[in-house]
C-alpha cells in the first residue's frame, strides 16, 4: 500500500476495550450503537493497530453477505491504515480478501457467512484465527450460527478476541439479545466474560458534518420512535402497532377442557408447517405450539406429530388449500383431520382478537415472537401471516368450543400479566 500521511485520530474513551491485548482479557466485546457513532472506525483503528502485536494475530472479518464485506469492512480497513498513515507497513493481496501487515506477518481477512445469495460459505478453515470482527451482528440468523465460528477460535497462548459490531433493534428473538442482555440492559452475569461498549452520535460530534447532525436533531422532534429506536439505537422491548395484544401466558397448563388443534403446513422454501393445540377451558383459549418447521415432508410431519404427544384420535383443522396433504395425514392414522374454515384473513384476525388467549410458554417459542412482532406495514397492509398464527387461526376460527363446567374461574398457574413482555 502507499505511504499515507499520519492524522490526529480522536476516539470516543468508551472503545478503549478494543485495545485490550493481554492473555486475561474477556473473549467478548459487545459493541453497539445508533447511527454516526463511529463503532465500526473506532473498530478498525483497533484492528489495524492489534496487527503490530507481539502476538502477531490472525484476524477475522466476518458479515453475514460477502458482497457487502467487500463494500464495507475493507474499505474501513483500508480507510484506518490511511488515517494512521502507516500505508507502507501492509499489502493487500487483490481478490484474496487478505491485508497483511509486512512488518509483523499478521493478518486481517474477510469472509462472508452466505458466499452467493442463500448459499452458506465454507468457514471450517479458521484454524489460528485470534481475533474475529461480526460486522451487523444481528444479520447473523441464529446462535447456532455464530456459535460455530465462536468455536474455532481457539488456539492456545494468544489473547483471543470475539468482537460483535451492531445495531440494537427488537429484542424479541434476537439471540444477541438472549445470550448478552436482560430486557434491554447488560446482563450482569456476563460481566466475566464481556464488555459492552454503547455509543451514539452524540459521543461522535467531532466526526460527523453539521447538516447529518442537524438532520438527526430533526428526527427526534419529527420522527421520535424512529430516533430512539435507530439513532440513539436503543434495545425495542416490544412492537408498536401489533396485530395481536393482551394474550396473558402460562408456564404450564394441564386441566382438562375441550382440546383440539389448528394446522398450517409449509408451502416451502421458509414456510413452515405449525401445529398449534388448543384447549378451551372456563372461557380462555389456552394455546401451545407443537412445533413449527420448514421444509419438512408428509412422513416427517406425521413423525413430529406423533412425537408431540398428538393421538391419532385428535380433532385437526388443517389449511384447506392443501386437501392432498390433508387426506395423507389422515392415512398416516390422524383419521379426524378435517378442512380448516379459512375465509377471509381479515375477517379471521378480527374474530380471534375478539377471544380471551393464554399462551403456554416461557417466552421462548415462535409463536411467542409472531405474537409480539406481528404487525401491519407502513402502509396498513397485512404482510405474510407467521405459519404459527396461521395455524392458530384456522384451529380457533374452524370450531365452536363446548362449554366449560366451571364458568367463573380460570386456574391460578403462574399467569403472567397480559401483553407483557
């Protein structure tokens, strides 16, 4: 790289941590923020200088896109090395996604979870990384897939680094979330092992032009939701504008009342087939899922089915739009599935936001996050019904409960206070 002219480079005091190089560091480095906080600069700045290490690392770009860690990551890279002014210590190899600093032998590289479109990349050559750098975070789908990556980072006598640079959004399944926060906050626990870095632009007014900031102090009279929420990036605890509130929760459930269940099957692709029980007892729906997945066949739906406890007796409503699929449940030997009664979305939402809904879970299920993020687009308009809710909908909307003995009560079980969160 070329010789570059060394600037004054000013850095927000609450990314220091990302200069930590010792063996008794902690191995996670939560880093978050709302827009023009300057995490992902103050990120790189680290990076650049970690490679003049006696340790000599190996670092790790990681984003969930390939095309876009080309457009982004090694541009800020490129961009620190500049502001550093330190361009004749590094080369860059063109198309291999590798800067090495000369100096040291240390690397950083850059590669993407989804090498082209939904195609997953190969990630299982990481032996030796020490340093590895989740840009946008929360792209990343599911713990499962961080954890394998977590997990190659493992050699033995370095500092090992785990840093995730992100913006905070909806806590409601975010595995970010679950593994890192309690309702928004850092969770104490993990103190050992973590440190959490927030920042916003106001810790960044020396960086940003007048007119961006002047632009975000407008937002925060005109757009107030829009400012807390991706600005000053705040955790959401919940969803503005649900279809669905109010539904109290049950940890557990086990009266007896009129039960049966609701059924939506996949139509592939990311669709699922859900299975949702319902039981009808002293005016309550009590609803639980019984799995929700996609891509799975007849056989390996009926084995599911089984396996969820469902006898072969059991009263089904299944999405009508399939009747092939209906009629080979039925020969599995679940011989009362039946036609749901579908109608129209609209009408069918309305009816069950008229019932009384206890949900049995402990919060961790995906019908649990379809109740809390389901809601209408900016234009008013319903998007693509969740397959949970959908198989709620048809089970709930496709009988007439018969009534409870006991009119007057509703069992005392742990019942959570409605709509919470």
């Amino acid at each position: 790289m070329a010789k570059d002219k060394k600037k004054d480079i000013v850095l927000n005091p609450v990314f220091e941590p990302l200069f930590m190089d010792s063996l008794d560091m902690p191995r996670y480095y939560n880093v978050y923020g709302g827009r023009g906080s300057g995490k992902s600069f103050a990120a790189s700045i680290a990076i650049v200088q970690l490679t003049y290490s006696k340790y000599k690392h190996k670092i790790l770009y990681l984003r969930q896109s390939m095309s876009s860690i080309e457009a982004s990551s090694i541009t800020d890279i490129r961009e620190a090395i500049k502001e550093m002014g330190v361009g004749r210590d590094f080369v860059e190899l063109k198309g291999k996604g590798i800067i090495t600093n000369k100096r040291t032998g240390s690397t950083i590289s850059f590669k993407g979870v989804k090498s082209n479109g939904s195609q997953t990349a190969k990630l299982k050559s990481l032996s030796g990384i020490t340093t590895l750098v989740i840009e946008e975070a929360e792209e990343i789908g599911t713990f499962k897939e961080f954890s394998k990556v977590d997990e190659s980072v493992r050699i033995v006598g370095k500092p090992l680094k785990i840093i995730l640079l992100y913006n905070p959004g909806s806590s409601i399944g975010s595995w970010i979330h679950d593994e890192w926060f309690i309702n928004g906050h850092p969770n104490p626990a993990r103190h050992h092992d973590t440190m959490y870095m927030h920042s916003t632009y106001l810790d960044n007014l020396d960086n940003l032009a007048p007119s961006t900031l002047q632009r975000y102090r407008d937002l925060e009279t005109m757009n107030p939701v829009y400012y807390r929420n991706t600005i000053l990036a705040e955790w959401t605890l919940g969803v503005d504008g649900r279809i669905y509130d109010g539904w109290g929760q049950y940890e557990e459930f086990h009266e007896d009342g009129d039960t049966w269940y609701g059924m939506d099957f996949g139509y592939g692709g990311n669709d699922k087939t859900s299975v949702v029980k319902i039981t009808y007892f002293e005016e309550y729906y009590f609803v639980e899922l019984m799995f929700s997945q996609s891509k799975l066949g007849i056989t390996q739906t009926i084995q599911k089915m089984r396996k969820a406890g469902m006898r072969f007796d059991s009263l089904i409503y299944a999405d009508s739009a399939m009747p092939l699929l209906i009629e080979e449940i039925r020969k599995g030997g679940f011989t009362m599935v039946r036609p749901a009664r579908k109608g129209n979305v609209e009408a069918g939402i309305k009816k069950v936001q008229d019932k009384s809904i206890i949900m049995i879970t402990d919060g961790k299920c995906q019908l649990y996050d379809s109740y809390m993020t389901f809601r209408r687009d900016e234009k008013n308009k319903l998007p693509h019904e969740p397959d949970e809710l959908a198989a709620l909908r048809y089970g709930i909307n496709s009988r007439t409960p018969l009534s409870s003995v006991n009119r007057n009560r509703i069992p005392k079980r742990n019942l959570k206070p409605k709509g919470f969160l």
